[in-house]
C-alpha cells in the first residue's frame, strides 16, 4: 500500500476517534496486542499466537497458586464450528504486508 494511503486512513481514524486520548499505531511484519502477536511474515498468511504472554504470565504467577477449577463451558478443539467451515471453504487470503 502507498505510504500516503496509509497515512491518510491513520489521519482519518485518529479525527474520528482519538479526541479523548491519542490512538497508538504501530508498523512491521510482527505486532503485539494485547498479549497475542500477529505475525504477517509469510505473504497470505497470518499467525497468531501467545507465547510471551503465556511465558509471563506463568512466570508472574504466585507460588502458592493451587487447585483445580473447571471452565465455564466445554472446549472440544476437535470439532471446528460452523462459522469456522464456512470461512475455510471461502478460502479468504488477505494480508496487509503483502506486496
């Protein structure tokens, strides 16, 4: 994308939303956020993970930290969802850094 165009769209965010506080961007191939990192190193292809932050995370934890807890609700990794099949069969490749 032209640097311009890029430049513009930034402008155009910041008038629109950053009046309370200033909208931070940021530029490259790898982008934290939130804890997960976003890596458009491969053209076409996105990789998102959360190594750093899970690494921290433990790492911070208190050492007393014991039990066993269940969660809210079943996770079956093994069964994709339905709106997980429809975006596979349109076969979206969309990458910003791909030039």
């Amino acid at each position: 994308m032209e640097e311009k165009f890029i430049k513009d769209i930034i402008r155009c965010l910041s008038e629109r939303f950053g009046k309370e506080s200033p909208l931070t961007t940021s530029r490259g191939k790898v982008l934290v956020y939130l804890g997960l990192t976003l890596d458009y190193s491969v053209c076409g292809r996105v990789k998102f993970s959360m190594y750093e932050y899970v690494k921290k995370l433990v790492e911070e934890a208190p050492e007393d930290m014991t039990g066993v807890t269940k969660t809210p609700q079943e996770i079956t990794c093994s069964q994709p969802t339905q709106t997980a099949t429809n975006y596979q069969r349109k076969q979206h490749r969309f990458s910003p850094y791909c030039h």
